[in-house]
C-alpha cells in the first residue's frame, strides 16, 4: 500500500479457490428511471428460484462510476 492509495489490494493469487459445491455469486443491476428525483441502480442476486426473497441494493446513478475508469 502506498500512501496516495488508501487500499490494500489482493493479489489475485493470495484468494482461496471456492469449493466446487459453493455456488458462484451472481449479481446483475438494473437502472431505475425516475422523473422526480435522481435516477438509481439496484443490485440484485440472478436466478433466484420462484418464491425466494432477496434485497436489493441502491445507490444514487450519479454515485456510480466505472471501475475500469477509478482504478
């Protein structure tokens, strides 16, 4: 860690395998348009069985920023 960087980075190499029966995170987002206030982005978990509840997270559009662009 640097002092201009306020990260400590993972080497990709230091992460754990996951067990072949651990299932894979799996995450899409959606934009939510609205008129009257700021647009968001909701997170949310794909392919949930029929029935399972899940929650969503949302931030302000105008927060969010493309990863490839901040590093």
């Amino acid at each position: 860690m640097s002092q201009s960087d306020p990260f400590d980075y993972v080497d990709r190499s230091d992460l754990e395998t996951p067990h072949a029966n651990q299932p894979a995170d799996a995450l899409e987002y959606v934009r939510v348009e609205h008129d009257d206030r700021p647009d968001e982005l909701g997170v949310t978990p794909v392919d949930m069985d029929p029935g399972v509840m899940t929650e969503w997270i949302t931030i302000d559009a105008a927060d969010a920023c493309d990863l490839d662009d901040w590093r």
